[in-house]
C-alpha cells in the first residue's frame, strides 16, 4: 500500500511538472482567454532549466508506465484525471502548446462541447510531416502504413485540422485501437447530451526521442460523472520493432496487398464479380512514379472504411457517420481509414 501511494505521489508531482510547463496547470485550470509567455520545452545545457526538470518528468512519469502487454491502453491513476473538479467550467476553450526546439508537440487541452466540434468536412492534413514521422509500410497491418498522423485532440471533438501544434506521429494500432475508442466515447456523449468535456492529451516523449512513447488521455466531464477516465496509450505497433529516437522501424517486409491486384484486373475481390478495372492514379511526368492527387470521397466513421461517392456501400452510411471530404488517398489512410473492398478507392 505504501510502495503504491509513493508511487501516485510521484506521478502526481511528474505531471505537475509537465502540465505546469506546457500551460496545463494542475490543480488549477489556467485561464484559456489569455495565454501569453507559456512556457515551450526547449532543450538546454543548464541543469537548473525548466527544460532539464521537464524531460526529468517525462521520464519520472513513464517509470510508472506499466510495459505494454497486448492493451492498446492502460488505466493511470485507477482511471482517475488528474483535474481539480472544483474547477471545472462549462466555458469553451482549447489550447495546444507551442512545440519545443525539436519540433514536438506538448499537452492539448480543451473543454469540448457542440461549439467546438466540426461544422464543415475535415481537410488535407498530408502535408503535414510530425517529428519521426516516416512513409512506410508492413504486412500484418491493416492499411498496410505503420504510421498515422495522429490529432493529440481528434478532429471530431474541436475541429482543428491541419494544426502542427496538435499532429503527432503515432501508429495505427495506437491511433485507431488506442484512442479512438476513447474519442468516440467522449464525441457520442457531447452528440447525445449536448454537455461539456475536460479532455487533456499528453504526448510523452524522452530525452531527445522525436518519437512519442504514448500519450495520456484524461477526460472528464462538466454536468455529470459519466465521462471520467485517464488512459495511457501505447504508440506501439504488434510485431514492428520501433526506434523512438527517430522513428525507424523493422518489420515484415510488405509486397502488395490483394485490393492492389485486383485494382489491375477486372475482378472484385469480395464477390468474384467482374467489373470494369479503376482507372489507376496519375504518373508525374518527370520521374514517372504515381502521383496521389486529392479528389471526392467519402468517410464512414463507424466502420472506418472511405469509398468513391459512387459506391453502392454509400447509401447505408448513418448520417452521423458520414463524412464527404476532397483529400488524397494517403491523406486519409494516414488519419486510420482503409479503403473499401468493393470500390476499391
């Protein structure tokens, strides 16, 4: 019991320590109308500097981290946020830190409600490249891409799209089995009830990793008790070995998956059926390689597949569901969709 409460208590001062540098105070939310002078993680040779006692937490907090163990995330804390309930308020706000020297992103912090979710289609976030970010794929994973741009604050909740200050570098399996689910429960909830959410994620990087070991999700809502969870999860990826100091990876080599083929021929391969073959993508014409340009889709956020508009799969998408964007196909294989099996997009 002692050896537990030693360790919370040591978790609890890392987290302070973070929160308090990266404009995320704890007890005490911040004030979100002004922020001025926040304080950035920056990396310095002064062993008194905030940054010196910033990383030190960061690797405080992930000794507390119990090892990845088949869970996309773990409870922290026995599930409990790290937030003041005192101090909770049904007033909006979002705040994203500034990156430090080594282009990472801090804590996102937001109070998430209907007046900060999305109104329009996301757009491209492609042209994004987070810090250990690299274009690879493996066989065994589904989409095949070992790494998603990753929204600390997912687009459905405030709406931010292409913000560098909220992107990270995450895997598939800690995107989509990590923190969707945990977005998806706070996003159904504000839809349904129309109240208000604290939800905070932390990235948590160590020393000069420009990979990310996790993040923290902590949330809790405003009205009622039935939003409250703090999770860690694992930027992880089953049967990839990853290099956090930069992101390289090793994996099962990835040679082309079934959907790629019958692209090339006139067979669906769902249902044997034969269909006219799709026309394939651009070639540039300098280096003659295919060229990914943006055109109409559509999103379905229950299954996480994307179609052509024309897909017969189209019409029975739930409205709520639905989600029409002008992307490019890596774009959105990026953000954790795969493509549909019957049109094949």
């Amino acid at each position: 019991m002692m050896k537990k409460k030693a360790s919370f208590i040591a978790l609890l001062l890392a987290l302070c320590i973070i929160f308090s540098m990266t404009g995320c105070e704890i007890p005490v939310f911040p004030s979100f109308e002004k922020i001025e002078n926040v304080p950035s993680r920056s990396l310095s040779s002064d062993d008194t500097s905030p940054a010196d006692s910033l990383e030190e937490a960061y690797k405080d907090f992930y000794s507390l981290v119990p090892p990845y163990d088949s869970a996309p995330s773990v409870a922290i804390n026995d599930d409990e946020p790290f937030f003041d309930s005192s101090a909770l308020t049904t007033e909006p706000f979002e705040y994203y830190s500034e990156r430090d020297a080594l282009g990472r992103c801090g804590a996102a912090f937001a109070n998430v409600c209907r007046e900060l979710m999305p109104k329009e289609s996301r757009g491209i976030i492609g042209s994004i490249k987070p810090t250990g970010w690299h274009t690879v794929k493996y066989a065994g994973i589904e989409g095949n891409y070992l790494y998603n741009r990753c929204h600390l604050i997912g687009y459905q909740l405030t709406a931010e799209n292409a913000n560098e200050d909220n992107l990270i570098t995450g895997t598939r399996y800690m995107n989509v089995d990590g923190m969707q689910p945990w977005e998806n429960k706070v996003a159904d909830y504000v839809n349904r009830t129309a109240h208000h959410v604290h939800y905070r994620v932390t990235p948590v990087f160590l020393e000069t990793d420009l990979l990310s070991r996790g993040v923290l999700i902590e949330a809790r809502s405003v009205e009622d008790d039935e939003i409250n969870f703090c999770r860690f999860c694992y930027n992880v990826q089953p049967g990839i070995t990853i290099d956090y100091s930069d992101g390289s990876s090793e994996g099962p080599e990835y040679t082309g998956s079934k959907e790629e083929t019958a692209a090339r021929s006139d067979v669906t391969p769902e249902t044997g059926a034969t269909t006219p073959p799709l026309p394939m993508p651009p070639a540039d014409r300098v280096t003659g390689e295919t060229v990914d340009v943006a055109r109409d889709y559509v999103l379905n956020h229950n299954t996480k597949k994307f179609h052509y508009p024309e897909c017969d799969s189209v019409k029975d998408i739930k409205e709520k569901n639905r989600e029409d964007v002008h992307s490019t196909r890596e774009d959105i294989i990026s953000q954790g969709f795969d493509p549909c099996g019957k049109c094949r997009p």
